[in-house]
C-alpha cells in the first residue's frame, strides 16, 4: 500500500507518493515546512513515487548522458526508452539505488534500498534531481546558490564550488542588519507576473535553512575570489552566462534546455546581474550590498 503526500515547493505542487509504513515526517524531515494544503493552490508540477529496488521493471538503456560525483555520492543518467534513468550509487554505505523518469520529469518513480541507512538523503536527491529538470518547463530554474532576504527582497551569490557562497551570505548576516538567510544551496528562481521571485526549498545543502518564503529578486551576483573588492554590473549575455552556470540541464534535451534559455534570458532582463570579486570580508559584503539594494531597480 502507498500513501500520498503533497507539498508545494516554488509554487509548484509535489506529489510524493511513499510506502504507508513509511512516515513522510521522519524519511524528508526538511519537506515538512513545504506541506500543501487540502486544496493544493499551485501547479502540479511532478508525481513522485518511491518502490522497493526489487520491484524495478527492466529498461532498455540507450545511453549513458552523464557520469559524475557528489556530496550524495556517484551518479550515472542514462536515456533509456521512453525518459531517462538515474543511478545514485550512496556515499553513505555505497547502496546503489535507481529512479525511472518522463522526458519531461513530469511522472517519476524510484527504486530504493529501504534497508540503507542513508535513504532519506537518497529520497530527497532523487525529489531534487526531478525537480530540478522538471521547473524548466515552467518558468523556473533550481540554482545552485546562497540566497538571503534584506528589507523584503532576495539576493543570491553563485560561483564555482569553494568560491565562498556560504561564506558571503553569513558575511551579510552578520554586519548587514535585518538580513537572513533563504536558502543555502538550491532555491528555486521563478518569473511570476513579468517578476523574478526567489523561493526557499526543502534543499540547502549543509546548512539547515528551509523555509516557505519568497521574495521579488534585487540581484544574482557570481562571486569570484580575488586580493581586493571589486563589484562589476553585467548586462544581456553576459548576464546571462554569469548565471548559466549555476543551472541544472541535460545538455541533450533540447526541450528541457529551451526552457531553460528562455528563463535565463527573462531574468537576465529582469534583475541586476553582476560579478564581485572579492575577499571573505564585511567590506565585501557592504559593497555588494550597496552595489544592488542602494539603486533603483531595473
């Protein structure tokens, strides 16, 4: 028996479907915060479902698209008949568990080691990883980012892994009053009404900062470590490759990658771009802060 369960992430609505024996509360504690009401205001925008890995039918697999290593551990994409399949191959006990998708991320099913200990990790990556492709068809992008709030508008900083993402985003907590964090790692970018909205998710990272939030955008600023302050406002395409970066697509899927584009070129129009170089200092942070927030918005 499955029991279903809903929740609304960047104004999207989740179905997550899980064993009944499974309680929701302890497998995604982050997702709690994201709870959808009875009538489920939003789109729907993907059905989840988790199964034992036993219960996985046999696929023809096309393709290996990507192969590749995060915090969560190895992961392969392959195309396979009909979507794609994900291979996660755990960190946390080297378990391999396996997820069936649409071409569209739309209808996704995996199929999970419910015995490693690391299943609920494995659960939520699989979510996100959906998530992430399946946005693209709606005006939306996952970016990998530290986003904060200040005086009712977000700020997100992006940059290479290391470039001190975190790190700036507590440098605004700290000596910029009222500022709090968003998200640490993966807010969802939304354009709403000819707006960019930021939205906290049930993702973010090593930080624990999940919070159902959202605030009109004032600023997207790629950071890049340097011997001295420097903040430097970008325009059209270059905007739009500051930010491209910091997205998540398959490279192959001219569908998914179309949406994806015309977002970031919506954005780029929409909100301030621009590059910091810098050192992990409050004068970093003041400046940025007062590069973005001190002017009018575009």
């Amino acid at each position: 028996m499955m029991s279903e369960h809903c929740y609304s992430v960047g104004g999207f609505v989740l179905s997550v479907s899980l064993p009944s024996a499974v309680s929701p509360d302890i497998l995604l504690p982050s997702f709690r915060p994201f709870k959808a009401g009875g009538s489920h205001d939003g789109v729907e925008l993907l059905r989840f479902a988790a199964r034992p890995l036993s219960s996985m039918p046999e696929v023809d697999v096309v393709r290996l698209l990507d192969d590749s290593d995060n915090d969560m551990g190895h992961i392969r994409l392959y195309s396979v008949g009909g979507g794609y399949l994900v291979e996660l191959c755990s960190a946390f006990g080297g378990a391999c568990h396996r997820m069936l998708a649409s071409p569209d991320f739309s209808r996704v099913c995996a199929y999970v080691r419910w015995e490693d200990a690391g299943v609920g990790l494995v659960v939520s990556s699989f979510v996100r990883i959906a998530y992430s492709q399946a946005v693209l068809g709606h005006g939306a992008v996952s970016l990998h980012a530290a986003a904060v709030c200040h005086a009712g508008r977000a700020y997100l900083f992006m940059g290479r892994s290391g470039t001190g993402k975190s790190t700036h985003a507590s440098l605004w907590l700290k000596h910029i009053a009222g500022a709090e964090l968003l998200n640490d790692d993966n807010p969802t970018v939304r354009i709403v009404g000819g707006e960019a909205v930021a939205y906290g998710t049930p993702w973010s990272g090593k930080t624990p900062c999940y919070r159902q939030l959202a605030f009109p955008i004032d600023g997207i600023v790629r950071l890049v470590q340097a011997p001295s302050n420097r903040f430097k406002l970008l325009e059209d395409i270059d905007a739009f490759i500051a930010i491209y970066p910091g997205c998540s697509v398959i490279a192959e899927d001219m569908a998914l990658c179309n949406g994806l584009y015309d977002t970031l070129v919506s954005l780029a129009g929409l909100v301030r771009v621009g590059t910091l170089e810098c050192l992990p200092d409050r004068e970093a942070a003041l400046l940025c802060h007062d590069s973005l927030a001190a002017r009018p918005s575009v």
